[in-house]
C-alpha cells in the first residue's frame, strides 16, 4: 500500500465530545458573497442542485449551483482555513440556463474534476480544463444529451472501463400539460464505447426518478442501480432496483428475487452504512413520512428485502419540528454525515413544500438528526441553528473552509441559496482522499473503512443520489475523541489495503 | 317501474343542448361532462386529502352540479333540491337563450376548482388547461351574449352547490384526516394502528359519520348488526372467520392474488373506491354513447349514492371500532403473518369497498338493467387488463371478496358492507329526476 498522507496544518482542539453534542451553524450567506438562486415554475418544482468539488486545487471545494430559469453559476471558494466562509463568482463556462442539477465526477481520468449538468432539455458534461473553467464535451465525448427533464444521476465504472457508465434519471413529458401523471419518460442508461459513450439505453420502465445511486447493496462486490420514483406521476410504479452486470443489458429485480413493492414519492436517496454490518442503509425522502430501509436479513446471500425502520431510529421527519404549521413535511436532499464529528452518522434533510401544497407544510423546517449512542437520532437543527423554513431542495454537508467541521449549503426554490458555517463544538476528524492511476482515478465504488478502537465506520465511495446534488472530495469520518485511527481500503476491484495507522485532523490519501 | 326509463335511457340520444324555445347550433355537452369527470378522477389521485370518504363526497357534489346544470337547460328534468338534505332550490336562466354546454363547462370547472383547491401545481395547471379547451370548444360559434348568460348561470349553480356543501361537516380535512392522538381503549377486540407511518398513528376520518348525507335521512339509517363477538377462542365464529382470512392469504391462487390488486384502489395511488365506479360510469357513458340527460343522471346519483354510503359505513366502523385481521393473527395465530394489502388505517367493520360497491352496483343496476354486461378498464393505464363482469354485483361481490383476499378484512364485513351498500343506494334510486 502507498499510504500518502498530506496535513492541512490545521489542527482542531481534541477535547473529548459528548455524545450528541449541538455545534452550532452560523449562517454567512450574504458575508459569503454567495448570492444566488434556483428559480422558475412548473418545470423547476423540483431540481435545484448544488456541486461541491474542488476546482482549482486548493483543497477546497468550490461550488457549482444550479439555476433554474437563470444561468447556473460557479462560485470560487475564497475562505480562509478555519476561517469565514467567502465566494467569488467566476465566469467558467457552465453559464447555461435550464439547469436542475449538477454533479462532480473526473469522467475522462484526467485528474480534473468534470461536471454533469442536469437540465430541462439537452443534458450536457462539461469537461474540467483546470482553473474551475468547463467546456461543453458531448460531442467529443459521444455523450447524447436528450431533450428530456432530467433529475437524477448517478455514476459508476464497469470493470475494465475507461469511461464511468452514467445514469441520468428523466422526470414528467414536460410537454405534457393537461395530463402530465403517466407521461413519466425513460431513463437512460449511458455505457462507454471505445473512446466515448454508446447511444443510450432506455431503462424501460421509468417511473418519474428523482434520485439515483448505484451501490452494492449486498456486499458482492457489484453495483446496482437504485432508482427513487416520485409517485405523483407515475402510473404502476414503485420504486426500482436494476442488476447491471458486464456486457449484460439493465435487469430489474423482480419479486421473485425478494424486492418488495414501494411506492413513495421519493425525492432522495441518502445512503450509509449505518451499524457497519457491510451493508448500507438507505433514506428515502418523500413527503410525510421518510424511510430508513435496513435489510431483514443481512447476509452474503441477502435479498434484496427491506424493512423500514425510520421510525424506531428516530428520522421519520415526518411534520415540521418546530413552528405553528404542523401539517406534513416534504423531503428533498438528504446526506449522511457527522457533523458533530463523534463518530457517528447524522442526517441532513432538505425541506420544503413543492410549490403551494396547502395539504403540506408551507413552514417546513429542515432537518438536522444528531445520532446518539443507541443509533436513534435526535432533531437538532434548530438548536444548531439551520432550521430554515425557505423551499429547500438540494444541498451539500461539506466541509467549506477546511478546518474539519462539516458546514452546510443549501439550494432553495425562488428564494436565496443559504450557507452555513459550522462553528462547533465538534471532535476529531479525519479525512481521506483515494487516488489510482488509469480510469476512475478517484476510486468510486471502493469503502472506505475507519477504525477507533472496536469502533467501526465504512463508506462506501458513490456518485450520485441525494436530490440533484453531489459531492466530491475527500471522505469525512468523525473521530470523537481519538488522537488516531486506522484507514483501510476496499477497491473496486476486490483488493483490500493493509489497515494503516493515521493521526487525527488531517486528510490523508491512499492509494492501492 | 322501469328505472332505465326513469333515468332516461330510454330517451332520444340528441337531447337539445339548448333550451327549448331558443335553440341555436352548439357543441355536445357530453365531453365537457366525460372529459371533467375524467380530470377528477385523477385530481382525487394526487391530492393528498382525498382518502376514500373525501373523494365519494366530491363525487357527490360534482356529479348534483352536473345534473343540476343540465336539468336547467332541460325542461324534461327536474331539479333535486328538496330531494337532497339541504339543498335549496337552484338558480333558474333567466330571458335569453343558454347553451347547455357552456352552462355545464362553468358550472363543473368551477366545482372542480373548489373541491380540488388544495390540490398541487399540476393539478392546478390540468384544471387551467381543461378550462380553457373546454371554454374553447364550446364557446366556438356561439353568440357571445349566449355564451356569457350561460357562465353566468353555470357559475351560479356551482357557487349554490358549494355553498350547500361548505355546511355539511366535510369540508374541512386537517392532517390528511389523521387526528393528532388516538387512546385505543383497553379492549382486545378495538382497532389499533396496524401502520409504522407515524401519520397513521390514529383513525382516519373518525368522525365521518356525522357528516350530512345526501339521500339517506341520516349516517345511521342503514345500521348494521354487530360483528361476531371478539375471542381467541379456536372453537368461536371470530376465531373461524381470521383462520380463514390466514387460510385464504397463505394459498392465494394467481387470480384471487389479480383480484385482490386489480380492487386494491389504494388512496393516493389511485382514483380510490368510489373512483374506481366513477370510471365504470364514465367509461359505460363514453363508449356506449349514453345520451346528456341519461350521462348526468347516473353520475349524481352514482355519487350520491357512494358519498351515502362512506358516511354510513364509517358511522358502523366508529360504532364497532374493531381490529384487523393483522392485529388479530399476528396476536393469535401468528405473529409473522403479513397480508398481501396494506392494511388501511382505520376500523375494520364494516368493510368500506363492500359497501360503496353494494351501493354504486345498486345505482348502476337501476340504471342499465340486471345482467347488465360491461369490461372494466379501471386500471388499463397501469398495467392491470381490463376485466369482464357479468353484471354490476358480480363486480360489487368481486370487489368485497378482494378485501378477504388481500388479508384486510374478514367475511363479515364484507357481507354485510355489501348489504349496507344496497340499503344505501336505494336512496339514490329514489331520488325523482323526470319533471
């Protein structure tokens, strides 16, 4: 193993962290300078996605916005470590209108991170040219960008690949104005062809998706496609799982193969694993009640079998916590991520009405779920101070300014993105970063797994999922209070890493 | 009597869209009727209020507007009010020639607004679109004069008839129906929450059997005997009627598993109960050809008849409040038993498909004939053949069956579902519509 490991000469207090300890969040929307919006009607009730990558090597991730009926914009992130939170507007070439969402993801190997834009029309990648400036790269690249209303992607690299497969999840006919439910278009399947993209494949039938994530869910060691369906607008769906195995066209899992009907109106999928029993959890957002789907029996030879169990851990987040307007909640964007850095995995949830529901909360805060130590998970975003009530819909729980505590982007509809700077307390951290050579340099589809003591914690490297939204970067595990753990790798390919021993509040990169 | 005659099957299909006396050219009334009544089967689908008792009394009212509207224009009908509990009598045409279509048009588009007022943006966007092809189609060639006396008269009806329902006890649903808290009480035989939805922590709608009905004189008119007494007793009558529900569930053949979804008529991911009839009725209009009067006719009494029915069949559930079968096998028999169909989250008894189905077979039947043959499409657009039925009540006990079938309900609240649905619909056969 070539264990690199590279300090950020920041080093956070180690003082011991309590369990289910509240930092606080203090909003620096306008000192930030980030100033923008996700705007429009119809065709933009849902989308409104953010990317948050590292664009000009500074280790620290800039941000890709999506725009709606105004140009998607990207803002250099211009903080200083540990320090306020500050942007910039930079002129990058992702300048396009009709955006619903953007993800990260180095698609030709070259070491730059390229964006996906999602949009209500022609779907386009932008090549990274360094610098957080972009160029249009469908044609190069062979990638057909459909005319289609897209949102949801995900990625992954098939074994032997140099291109990741792509999938891009289409929502309503938006031509479809009298009758839009059952107009659900298809989603696509991109797989590589020589140097570029095949034409795509329909992953027929499509059910209105609005979150993607390929995953191995049963710890084989192979990625399936799973698909969250929005139920307004289908007709016979339910939520999907597809096999996709080498050279083998898409396959749904069917009932006879244990996959149990579900029909929700899934906005989001946030996935982890939750108790480290390698396999993950998976939050489904909806309105109402949201799921927390954990197999019924965990094991190599697992079906694909899910209870939920939402309401025994605590995040059904099913009405607004707080406030006067008690009426049903609305789940967009949902991420995993200890923001209190003890060791175990939060919930982050974007909230907000789908655009004057009066049958649903119109005041809907969002969701900030604090795990404890009996993995029940307690509210606390108002208390951490990120309880606002704006149309929230994508977001990202990302560390913005390096000094290991994550903070908090969020895009709302027609009203101003927010930011958050998390300002503690919080524990030790630890980052890591994966890198290899050759295609999917940055090592989606591995685990990452850390260990403190008897304690546990795996990732599970994907791209795509939450609500129009991604993150890329260095994984982020919590350490309480360890002065050190130990990091091992699970490649994409099987391989396993000797587990290596790393100081805290640093981010270190492994290589296989 | 003849009860097709009555309802006007019999009658000539070019029933005069115009008032009698000032006749001029205009478009068929029928579509603006099929094509709104087909909208709203949707609009119950997606808005998240419209559980089962919701969407019958929508049915209900809109379908008096329809034939309120036409009856207007018709002097052949004549109008419900004092039919009706509560309803006062209508707004008249005053001088100057109406068209019967566009009367009908204002008077549905502006019902659907607003009974469909919460629904969500794109259902506020299908209701704009309709309106304005609908307004298109039936105000072309027509006298703007004409055109304006008949909205207005339109408008008219339907501001009467939402005024009416506005008092009657349903209008205003909080929480999607669910009260905030239910204590069930210290029995073994009550309902208890069967859902781990933290919305469904309580009954649906409890107090539903208060609402005002629309034909029957009140909730309780068509009572029913109590359930079988509750015990654990393998040797009693309730043991025997969950040991077949467990029995039933556990060998399903393939077309008892179709039957149980193809009734299944889950809210929120179908037109529901009532909506289902409702598509019957519209379909049966659509490709049979049914004339104005004879189309609106069935509507108001169909739903009539199940908005009767729902009030009815909750004020027996809140009265026996008894549990489902799930609470009852998983406690008795065996706790790992799941039944095919989500469990709904309110009372057992008595079963409310069986009842709205008792009462829409028992319109249906007054209105095209005993042994009355017809396919049912209900579920074409997802996937579901259509099926055949050899008469309305074979579909109506096909549809109590699939309670049993889909582990929901025991036999009893099937049986006599359908029994109180019959009691219930006759009110609707016995509204006068002929002048």
């Amino acid at each position: 193993m070539k264990g690199m490991i590279r300090l950020l000469g920041l080093v956070l207090c180690a003082a011991p962290v309590a369990a289910q300890t509240v930092p606080q969040f203090v909003e620096e929307t306008t000192p930030s300078g980030l100033s923008h919006q996700f705007t429009g009607e119809w065709e933009y009730m849902v989308g409104g996605g953010v990317a948050a990558f590292d664009c000009n090597g500074d280790a620290l991730p800039d941000l890709a916005l999506s725009g709606g009926t105004g140009p998607a914009a990207l803002f250099v992130n211009q903080s200083t470590a540990g320090g306020a939170l500050a942007f910039a507007p930079v002129e990058s070439g992702i300048e396009t209108e009709a955006v619903t969402g953007t993800y990260p993801i180095d698609i030709d190997s070259d070491g730059i991170t390229d964006l996906v834009l999602l949009r209500v029309g022609e779907n386009v990648v932008m090549r990274g040219l360094g610098d957080c400036r972009f160029e249009r790269a469908n044609e190069d690249w062979g990638f057909d960008g459909g005319d289609a209303w897209s949102t949801a992607f995900a990625a992954m690299w098939e074994p032997g690949e140099s291109l990741p497969t792509l999938a891009i999840g289409n929502y309503i006919n938006q031509r479809e104005e009298a009758y839009p439910w059952g107009s659900c278009t298809d989603n696509w399947l991109h797989r590589p062809a020589g140097a570029g993209y095949a034409a795509p494949l329909p992953l027929t039938p499509s059910f209105c998706a609005l979150s993607m994530l390929f995953t191995d869910w049963n710890g084989s060691g192979r990625k399936s496609l799973r698909v969250s369906n929005d139920r307004e607008y289908y007709e016979g769906g339910q939520e999907q799982m597809w096999h996709l195995e080498p050279d083998q066209p898409p396959r749904l899992y069917t009932p006879d193969e244990g996959w149990k009907r579900l029909r929700i109106w899934g906005m989001g999928i946030a996935s982890t694993d939750l108790d480290a029993d390698g396999y993950p959890e998976f939050y489904l957002t909806s309105m109402a009640d949201n799921k927390l789907q954990r197999l019924v029996t965990p094991a190599p030879d697992a079906l694909p079998d899910y209870t939920d169990v939402a309401w025994a851990k605590g995040v059904t987040a099913h009405r607004p916590f707080m406030g006067e307007d008690l009426r049903p909640s609305t789940g967009w964007h949902a991420q995993f991520a200890d923001v209190n850095n003890d060791g175990r995995a939060d919930l982050f949830v974007a909230k907000g009405n789908v655009w004057e529901m009066p049958d649903f909360a119109m005041a809907d805060p969002n969701n900030l779920l604090l795990q404890g130590a009996d993995g029940v998970f307690v509210e606390a975003a108002d208390e951490a101070g990120v309880a606002s009530t704006h149309a929230a819909r994508g977001g990202a729980v990302v560390d913005l300014n390096g000094d290991g505590a994550l903070d908090l982007v969020v895009v709302n509809r027609n009203a101003p993105l927010q930011v958050w700077r998390n300002s503690g307390p919080v524990g030790n951290w630890l980052g890591v970063a994966l890198s290899q050579p050759g295609p999917n340099p940055t090592g989606i589809g591995a685990w990452v797994e850390v260990r403190t003591g008897d304690h546990l914690q795996r990732h599970e490297i994907t791209s795509g999922g939450g609500h129009v939204s991604g993150i890329w970067g260095p994984q982020h595990f919590g350490l309480g209070t360890a002065e050190q753990a130990e990091v091992r790798v699970i490649w994409p390919d099987g391989r396993v890493t000797e587990w290596t021993a790393v100081q805290a509040n640093q981010t270190t990169t492994l290589s296989p | 009597m003849d009860r097709r005659r009555v309802l006007g099957l019999g009658a000539a299909a070019g029933i005069a869209a115009l008032m009698p006396g000032r006749v001029m050219a205009a478009s068929d009334p029928v579509p603006v009727l099929t094509n709104w009544t087909k909208l709203t089967l949707q609009l119950v689908r997606h808005t998240a209020t419209y559980s089962p008792p919701v969407a019958a009394r929508a049915f209900g009212y809109l379908g008096v507007t329809g034939y309120e509207a036409v009856a207007a224009c018709d002097g052949a009908l004549t109008s419900l009010a004092g039919q009706l509990n509560g309803l006062a009598p209508l707004p008249r045409p005053g001088d100057g020639a109406h068209d019967a279509a566009m009367v009908l048009q204002a008077a549905l588009s502006a019902g659907t607004a607003h009974f469909f007022a919460n629904t969500g943006p794109s259902g506020q966007r299908a209701m704009a679109t309709m309106r304005r092809k609908l307004d298109e189609q039936v105000t072309a060639g027509l006298p703007e004069d004409v055109a304006a006396r008949s909205r207005a008269l339109g408008l008219a009806i339907a501001t009467h008839i939402c005024g009416w329902a506005d008092g009657d006890g349903g209008a205003v649903i909080g929480n999607m129906g669910f009260p905030e808290s239910y204590a069930a009480p210290a029995d073994p035989a009550a309902w208890v929450p069967t859902s781990l939805v933290r919305q469904q922590q309580a009954p649906l709608l409890p107090d539903w059997g208060t609402v005002r009905p629309f034909a029957m004189p009140a909730g309780n008119t068509c009572s029913l005997p109590p359930p079988p007494a509750y015990s654990e007793d393998p040797a009693s009558a309730f043991y025997a009627e969950a040991m077949e529900v467990y029995t039933a569930t556990k060998a399903l053949t393939p077309e008892q598993n179709l039957i149980a979804r193809f009734w299944s008529d889950d809210p929120m991911l179908s037109s529901t109960p009532p909506g289902h009839w409702i598509f019957v009725a519209n379909d049966l209009i659509t490709r049979r050809q049914l004339p104005l009067a004879a189309s609106v006719d069935v509507m108001a009494r169909l739903g009539v008849a199940m908005a009767d029915a729902f009030i009815g069949c909750w004020q027996a559930k809140t009265t026996y409040n008894l549990l489902r079968p799930v609470t009852y096998i998983n406690r008795v028999i065996d706790p790992a038993w799941k039944p095919l169909l989500n469990t709904p989250p309110f009372p057992e008894y008595p079963s409310g498909h069986s009842t709205v189905s008792g009462a829409a077979a028992t319109v249906l039947t007054a209105a095209f004939g005993d042994g009355y043959v017809y396919d049912d499409f209900t579920h074409e657009r997802e996937g579901l053949d259509g099926r055949a039925y050899a008469s309305f009540w074979d579909a109506a006990n096909e549809a109590g069956i699939s309670r049993l079938y889909g582990g929901i309900h025991f036999r009893a609240a099937i049986e006599q579902g359908l029994t109180q649905g019959r009691c219930i619909g006759a009110y609707a056969v016995a509204l006068r519509t002929l002048a």
